[in-house]
C-alpha cells in the first residue's frame, strides 16, 4: 500500500466541501471518499472550513452533520496563511481568496480543486486549478496507466 508521501494531495476548496457534504452522489463526495479511504491527501484551511459552515448554516442545514463527519474523516485542516506570506502571491487569485491559493500551494499540492476556476490564477506552475470531476478523470488516467505497467 503507499505511503501518505505517495498519495496525491490535493486542497479542497468551499464549494467543493460544501457540493461533498449536500449530495452523495457527484465527484465532490467521491473526492471525499478517497480522501477518507487514505487514496488521496485532502487538506482544506480554517477559512474554507468558516465559509463551509456559514453557507450549510445558512442554505442547506440538514448538511451540517455531513460536514461534521466529513470534517473529521476525510480532511487535513491546516491555518490560513498570514497577510505577510501572501503578497509575493498578490495577483493570482481574488483577494478574497488568496488565502486559499496560498495555503494549497505552501502545503504542496498538486492541484487546488474548486467550482471557481475563474478566481484562481496561479503563477507557480507547480498547482492545478480543476473542478473536482476534471481531476477524477485525470486520476483515472493516472490509474490506469500504473495498471497498464508490468
């Protein structure tokens, strides 16, 4: 089995916790799943976590004790960066969430996954930015390619 350092770790945007957290069905709560079966590294910030649990509060609050669970089981919660570390990021993402760019790039991952592309520019190009089905399909590919080895 692979160690956590082989696993793909991916950041997981609001949006994406809260699409996870509302339906069990959709590459969101698949996402979550693999995360919670310790096939990929979910890690999230307390400003998704604080936005997650203001938007379910507020639009679907029959989700807060998924999210609970989900919260829990299939993520890593790691700080918000401060004010200092995000401005030689300044420009890459909405202001409002330069928070979220900056944390997924600082915990290394591979992609930031998230509904809002659109807010998201980044410069380094050590991070992807991809809705939650665009990367279970490149996921898929990786997988079948390992499979396809002898």
């Amino acid at each position: 089995m692979a160690g956590p350092a082989d696993r793909p770790r991916v950041f997981l945007d609001a949006d994406v916790l809260v699409a996870g957290s509302a339906s069990r069905a959709g590459a969101s709560h698949l996402i979550l799943q693999l995360s919670e079966l310790g096939l990929i590294d979910a890690v999230s910030s307390a400003q998704a976590r604080t936005e997650v649990e203001r938007t379910l509060r507020r639009k679907l609050p029959a989700a807060l004790p998924a999210f609970a669970l989900i919260a829990q089981a299939a993520c890593r919660w790691v700080d918000d960066p401060p004010a200092r570390r995000l401005k030689p990021h300044q420009g890459e993402a909405d202001p409002k969430d330069l928070p979220i760019l900056v944390a997924a790039i600082e915990r290394g991952c591979l992609a930031l996954l998230t509904f809002n592309k659109r807010h998201f520019k980044p410069a380094a190009e050590t991070i992807r930015v991809e809705a939650p089905g665009e990367f279970l399909e490149r996921l898929r590919a990786m997988l079948s390619g390992l499979a396809g080895e002898d």
